[in-house]
C-alpha cells in the first residue's frame, strides 16, 4: 500500500483519536474488515495463506460459500442507479468484502453489548450502536456524479457507493435492531457468513 493510501485510512474521515471509538470502530474498523474479508472472498478463498492455488476454504463448505454468494449476486443484479443495473455478479467480491466488513468491525466493537446504548456525544440523540451504522455510511459519502458511478459499473468491480450503503445495511440484522427498522422492511437479507 503506498504511504498516500495509508494516510488516507488514517484521515478524519476514517479515525481521529478524541472522538468515540464507535465512529473509528464503523470507519476504520470496516476499512480494516473489508480489506481482510477479500482473503475470503469469490477470489481470495481460492488462494492458500502464501497466496499460491489452494484455497483456504475448505472443500465441504464451498457448496454453503457459492449459495450464500448467489443470493448476493442476485441481490446487488435488482439494484439500480439512474435506470443502470448493477452487474452483481461482476463486483461480488466487493459486495462480500463490504458485508463481512461491517460485520467483523461490529462484533469486535460490540463484544461487550453493554456498549450498544451507551450515549457518547453529548446532545446528540444517537446510540453508539446507532453512531457505529452512521459513521460507516460517511465513508461512502462523496460528490461522484450519477453519470461518474454509471461509468463505475461497466468497467469496474466496485457497486456504486449509495448502493453499497443501502444493500449492506439492509443486511445487517444489527442495523435492522438499533435503528428499530420496521419487522419484514427487507425482504430478502443476505449473509455470506
């Protein structure tokens, strides 16, 4: 990694010390399990830990993998941006880097669930839980342009990033729970892992 993209990990955006670790723990934290979720995905699993053909996975769970993979496909192929599908099968690794991102920061963060409804900004009506969801939202949040995004899908792995926002979120059990999401809001919830 070139010491520009590092820096940019450790940017306000993804972690700044004297703020609650909730928010570094959903930016930063996601950052750190996307980026290790890809040694587990559609592609890195077929790698051994040296990075030679072999896979780390083994063979009797690769049936349960591609299932679960295929629900995601077919879930990310139904997203749309400005009248464009997303091609999910095409960014599938993204799409199980950014699932099992959030939930790998969520559960090292809310290991000791006393955390969840704790209040940490003072005056601002948000549970850490609720701060956890919304910070790893901003990470996604830039000025691209429909036309920049539609761009973005034809001729690369990454989902536009409100839909990477809004289908990861709409998986995760937790966010449903700390932001007391309507029972049956999301039909079909998908999960790799």
């Amino acid at each position: 990694m070139k010491s520009s993209s590092l820096s940019a990990f450790f940017s306000h955006l993804f972690y700044k010390s004297s703020r609650p670790e909730a928010l570094n723990f959903g930016a930063i934290g996601f950052s750190i399990g996307h980026e290790l979720s890809h040694a587990f995905d559609d592609n890195g699993r077929k790698y051994g830990g040296r990075g030679r053909p072999g896979g780390l996975v083994v063979s009797s769970h690769c049936g349960q993998f591609k299932h679960h993979a295929e629900c995601l496909v077919e879930q990310y192929d139904n997203l749309t941006l400005a009248g464009h599908h997303v091609h999910g099968r095409n960014t599938l690794g993204e799409n199980i880097a950014d699932n099992g991102g959030i939930k790998a920061a969520y559960h090292g963060y809310f290991k000791d669930s006393h955390l969840k409804n704790h209040f940490p900004i003072k005056n601002l009506n948000f549970t850490s839980e609720q701060l956890f969801f919304i910070s790893y939202a901003q990470v996604w949040c830039n000025g691209n342009t429909d036309e920049y995004e539609k761009a973005k899908m034809m001729s690369n792995p990454h989902p536009p990033s409100k839909l990477r926002v809004k289908a990861t979120l709409a998986n995760s059990e937790e966010f449903s729970q700390a932001f007391q999401c309507k029972e049956g809001a999301v039909r079909d919830r998908c999960k790799v892992w």
